[in-house]
C-alpha cells in the first residue's frame, strides 16, 4: 500500500526541527539518495563517510521534492519547497521514518542482538525456534532478511531506517509477531535504529572490531552501549556476564536487566558436558540437552537464545525441544565431509577472537592425530590492526596455513598478505605459506589433507562473492571446498 502523510504528522518526535515553509505538505516517500528523488518526496540530507548528501538539495529540488530535511539550508532557498533544518540528519530521518511506516516496532516483538561474535547466531536461532513455537516471525541479519518463508537479499548488517521501518511494516503486514534483527555498531552510531521500540537487547561479547570506522575501541563499546542506553523501560537488556564489558553494556539502561554465563552465576547458566563434532551435551538451568550445533561459543549463543525465549514468556520445555532441533545458520561452523572422511569446516571467523573461538573449538574436537590445516585472509579498506593477530591465532592452533585472498575491495591482497605474514612467529615459517588465489588455496589444502584431517575455511562462511576493486566476483567457500573434495 502506497504511503502518503503530512509532514506535520512525521515531525511530532523531532525536538529540534526548525522548519521553513508550510507543514501540511504531503509527503509520498522518504529518499536519501538524490537520483531517487519524485515529486512529493521528503529528500534528507545525509553527512555520510564519503558523500555529504547537501551537495545535492539542488537536484532533488529540481527533481520535484516538497520537502528538504537538512543540518545547513542551501544558498538557493526554494519558495516552492518546505525546509526542515535539524541538528542530525540521520538522527531525525528516524524518527520520521517510523511515524512515516505508522511505528511498525510497536506492534511487534523487536528483539536487538548485539556484540562482535555471535549476532547473526543469535538472531537466527532465535527466529527458527519461534517460527518452531508456532510464530509467524521476521529475521533481519547479515546472512539475509526473510518473512516467514520469503528471503530478502540483505546488503548491510543493518538496513538504514527508512529501509528498515519499510521491512518492519511489511513483516507486520504478513501477520509477524516477533521480529529478530542484528543490531550492528554501525547502525547505532549512524541513528539507523532511532525511532524503534524494542521488546529485548542482548549482548553477546566484545572485542576488537570495525577501528576503520570508530577510530578508537572506546568509541567501538560506546556504540555498543547505545544501543542498551536506548531500550525502553519495558524492554529486557540480556548480557553475557562472562564477557567483562557486558555489565558497561547496561550501566544507563531502563531496561530490566538480566544475564547468562558458563562461568558464573546468572539467571541462565549453562555448562557444556560434552562437545563432539556430531553434537554438544549441556546443562542449562539444571535441565540436561543434547544440541546438534557444536563449540563452546555456540554454548553461549544458546544460553543467550534460551534466555530470551523464556523472557518473551515461553515456556522452558518446550523452548529447550525446539532448541535441540536448531542448525548453525550457513557459514557458522558448517561442515563438509568427503568419501575419505577429510572434514572441511566454513566459517565466517573474520575477526582474532571469532577465529581463536573457531580453533579453539576443532581442538577440542580432536581425537587424535588428525591435522588442521587453516585457510584463512583479512578484509581490504577495515582494520588493519588485526592481520597480524589472525595470522599468529592460525599459527597457534593449526599444523598448516595457508595465508590468502579474503575480499581485497580497494587494496592491493598482496599488501594485506604482507601485513599478516609479519604475525606469523618465526618457528612457523615452515608451516605456513601464501597463496593468493583463494580457490587454489581451498584447492592445495585439499590436496595435502589426509583421512581424518580437518581442513578450516575462516573468513567469508555465508558470502558468495570476493570484492575487487568494487565489483563483486561470484565466490562461494563451500562450492569450491565441495569441487575439490570431488576430486579426492
């Protein structure tokens, strides 16, 4: 159904609105990007990180916008157009943005995940036990946003929140209840989540990430921290109490706050009594369940799904069922075997501790002299401060690495490899080697495994691409990985 409203009805949150013009104006879409522009569009100016979107009031002006919302007014003021002037752009695009789609969030379950490791987990797991539980249910993540049955391709971890309150009114539309979503730093930092009500948050762990865009790791927490600092009152704000920054996480929150932990004492607690590459025995609340996912960072996952459930009111039985039943989401730990039992393992491990969780993990899972060869690269244009650290965590648990292509984008792979090779301890310079090409990387690899050896693909799990210079080549880990072991 076609959207139209009156300006003055999408100004009631926006505080600092100075606004230039008539307000009963109708406004028949909100764009940020100018070539969208049609009359009757609200265009709203955004400072971004490579564009400022004020250069281009003058095209979406003469394009037919009837309203400007800004942070500078123009030189060329039109008399023809209302001029909303706002302290932060971002900030009041969404909180209209929701009264534009009639605050969708309100009248759903909006449950947030947020942290460096864990997200798109969390929020799948949680999304397939409700659907289990008899919900209709929305799923917001970086691996894809799906209605029930129907997958929507997702571009960012988070969309922006035009787009966001759009998909919200359209799970809404299809009779959704509850609606799980990643909550990415990002997002909060660029007011992507203003305007939404959440019914819960949840923390999963901290730890170096995204320096490319917050500069500093304080600034990194304190994005975390918003999003905690914003749940209402009604809402639950669930930590993970292990993770030491996870009580930070909730210091200025009105939520209800409640925890989970392998270690400590929490409100659901869990301790992992086996763990076998065919499924994990735990203890949650004193109830005894076998998993068919597998590692002790799904363990905490788990307990932060359980927890959740059970404070969205359902029931503990049949919430720890449902659970038992639970797949990893495509490229979390997903694993492949070939005739002579070589066991490939895709994940989506792209950061020092993801990868250190990850081969913490397969050793563990070892039962005796099968070897770990880690294939494994770093992302081009993002932190660079961690290359060398995922090239050293490779070293520490594997008996071979193979350094490799990840998604260069705008950066030379070789310049990256460079940065990586100089994490590399000098007792490993004979385990380890460079192969830029990826795919003859999952190739050599396959061709040195033996019966039993375990061979770990960190990096890209879920994408079907590589980013080169801009233009995304199609790339899947698991398709090559199942090419090689056809071969063997």
């Amino acid at each position: 159904m076609d959207q139209v409203k009156e300006l003055s009805s999408l100004l009631g949150r926006v505080a600092d609105a100075a606004v230039s013009g008539p307000v009963n104006v109708m406004v028949n879409q909100i764009v940020l990007d100018s070539r969208r522009v049609l009359p009757g569009s609200m265009f709203v100016a955004l400072r971004g990180t490579q564009v400022d979107g004020h250069q281009f009031i003058d095209k979406a002006t003469a394009l037919g916008a009837s309203v400007i919302v800004c942070e500078e007014l123009p030189a060329n003021v039109s008399d023809q157009v209302t001029y909303v002037r706002v302290a932060d752009s971002a900030a009041a695009m969404g909180l209209m943005a929701a009264e534009f789609y009639e605050n969708p969030s309100r009248r759903l379950k909006l449950v947030g995940v947020t942290g460096t490791n864990g997200k798109t987990s969390v929020a799948t797991f949680l999304f397939q036990l409700f659907r289990a539980l008899g919900y209709r249910c929305g799923l917001l993540s970086t691996v894809q946003n799906q209605i029930e049955d129907e997958v929507i391709p997702s571009t960012h971890t988070t969309p922006d929140s035009v787009a966001l309150n759009a998909l919200l009114s359209k799970m809404l539309d299809s009779r959704c209840t509850h609606v799980f979503m990643e909550v990415s730093s990002h997002s909060v930092a660029q007011h992507r989540i203003t305007g939404l009500h959440f019914a819960g948050g949840i923390f999963t762990n901290i730890t170096h990430d995204h320096l490319d865009f917050h500069k500093t790791f304080d600034n990194y927490i304190k994005a975390k921290k918003g999003f905690f600092d914003q749940l209402p009152k009604s809402a639950f704000a669930l930590i993970n109490v292990d993770d030491r920054r996870g009580s930070v996480m909730v210091q200025n929150t009105s939520a209800r706050k409640e925890t989970y932990s392998l270690q400590t004492l929490a409100a659901f607690k869990g301790k992992i009594i086996s763990d076998t590459l065919a499924g994990m025995h735990m203890e949650i609340n004193q109830h005894e369940v076998w998993f068919r996912v597998i590692g002790r960072f799904n363990a905490y996952n788990l307990l932060a799904v359980y927890g959740a459930a059970i404070l969205l009111g359902e029931n503990e039985e049949a919430v720890l069922t449902e659970l038992s039943s639970l797949k990893s989401p495509p490229g979390r730990f997903e694993q492949f075997h070939s005739a002579d039992h070589v066991v490939g393992i895709v994940d989506y491990a792209h950061t020092p501790d993801a990868l250190e969780n990850v081969l913490e993990t397969i050793r563990h899972l070892r039962n005796g002299n099968e070897k770990v060869i880690t294939i494994v690269g770093c992302g081009g244009n993002r932190d660079a401060e961690k290359r060398p650290k995922m090239a050293a965590i490779a070293c520490k648990y594997s008996d071979k690495v193979i350094l490799t292509s990840d998604n260069p984008r705008f950066e030379d792979p070789m310049d990256i490899l460079d940065q990586m090779r100089k994490g590399v301890p000098p007792l490993d310079y004979k385990k380890t080697r460079v192969i830029e090409d990826r795919r003859e990387a999952i190739n050599q690899a396959n061709r040195e495994a033996m019966d039993g050896d375990i061979i770990l693909i960190a990096g890209k799990g879920h994408e079907n691409y590589q980013d080169v210079q801009g233009v995304k080549h199609h790339f899947d880990d698991k398709e090559v990985l199942l090419e090689a072991f056809a071969l063997r």
